[in-house]
C-alpha cells in the first residue's frame, strides 16, 4: 500500500524552479553540473586521452561523472593534504568541504517521484534551502528536461487503459492504495503503470484536481496531468 501525503496540493507553481541553460559561450556541461565540475571532467578526460567529452551525456555517462566526482570531493573531508589535492584538480577552494549531498540516482529518484517539482524533491531530500542542494537538483531536472528526457517516466511507451470501472472506483481517492490501484490510478492520469509516487502526485497537484483528471479521463480520454507535466519540461 502507498500512504498518501496530504498537502496543500494546490498545484499553484510549476515547480521548475532552477538553472537555466547554460548562457551563449559557457561550457555546455554547466548546464547539468557546476563550473568547476564541468572543468574537472574535461581535464580528466583530457589527461586519460579519452574521446572527446559529449555536450549531452546520456544516463549512464552523466552517473559516472557525479559518482567519481561525489568520490573526488569525499577525500578532501578526509585531510587537508588530500583536500589541497582535490583543489588543484577542480580549481576552487574548499575550505571548509562542502557537505556530501545525495547520488545522482537519489536526486533523480526523487524528481521522478515528485513530476518534476524542483521544490517537492527537496523537501523529500530533506533539505529545502541549502544552496548546494537545490543546485544539483536544477541541474539534474534540466538534464531530465533535455539530453535525459528519455529516461523519464513520460516517455515511456503508453500502458494499455485501464478499466472504465476500475478508474471510477478511484474516485474517492482513499487514504491508502493496492498495488493494482497504483497502476490503475498512474495509467488513468499519465498513460504509464509506473514512473512517480502517489504522495508526489497528491502533493503535487492535490486531491480535487486529481479527481478532475480522473473524470476527464473517464469522459474524453483526456489526461491533463500528463500534459502539464509535460509541459513543464518542455519549457525547461
């Protein structure tokens, strides 16, 4: 079972909150990762001899870089020896070192959960206003927006309807879901049986406007959520 999140779920802001693309000369890696970040990967791969670094990482390329990376910044916490090192390497000063902060994967997962809402996955990160934080999430959402946007759960392939029947039994929207409801419930608003969590949809649009969705689906076919969440990354 899913135990909901009962929030304010007015679905008032977008959630899409956080870095723009990177400005016309900037490193394109800048937007899906700090400066100094984007510097330390081309240099490394400079010195490896490695193939030119890609603008777009896919997937697995981009969870690499943050996981080498996060290892890199993990030893300058270990001695100042080791944190001098880390500082020639990234070209800043990291006195004191900067707190750890959550995987790649964790900061995806928690955007996935939330559709997208920049503002949602902090909190369910635990942190709504450490800057470092909510940097990596706007990165991390603009990547999810453009080179990643296959990898969200919107661009999967459509899930076949659920029943007519099954949908309006959802329709009190009960405190707590069966697996088969969660399918029933993601399939009606967004076409997929898998992809957020059913407290980051409350959360992020509310239970009335998650009924409005399900009618609508019932009457025409139609799923709103879906475009709005759409929408949002496409405006990234």
């Amino acid at each position: 079972t899913h135990a909901p999140t009962h929030a304010s779920g007015s679905g008032s802001g977008s959630g899409s909150e956080g870095l723009a693309p990177a400005p016309a000369g900037a490193d394109p890696l800048t937007a899906f990762m700090p400066e100094h970040m984007a510097r330390w990967v081309r240099a490394r791969h400079q010195a490896s001899g490695q193939d030119q670094v890609p603008d777009a990482p896919d997937r697995a390329t981009l969870a690499r870089w943050y996981k080498d990376f996060d290892a890199l910044i993990a030893t300058a916490r270990s001695s100042p020896a080791a944190r001098a090192e880390v500082e020639r390497a990234v070209g800043v000063h990291l006195d004191p070192p900067p707190a750890k902060l959550p995987a790649f994967s964790t900061v995806c997962g928690a955007l996935h959960a939330t559709c997208y809402d920049a503002r949602l996955a902090a909190a369910r990160l635990g942190a709504q206003d450490a800057p470092p934080l909510l940097e990596r999430i706007g990165h991390l959402r603009h990547w999810l927006a453009t080179a990643g946007r296959s990898t969200t759960w919107p661009a999967a392939p459509l899930a076949p309807p659920p029943a007519p029947e099954a949908v309006e039994a959802l329709l009190t929207l009960p405190d707590s879901f069966t697996t088969e409801q969660v399918r029933t419930l993601f399939c009606a608003l967004f076409g997929v049986e898998r992809g957020p969590s059913v407290p980051g949809v409350r959360e992020r649009f509310g239970d009335d406007r998650i009924r409005e969705a399900l009618l609508a689906y019932l009457k025409t076919g139609a799923r709103p959520l879906r475009a709005a969440v759409s929408d949002e990354l496409d405006a990234a």
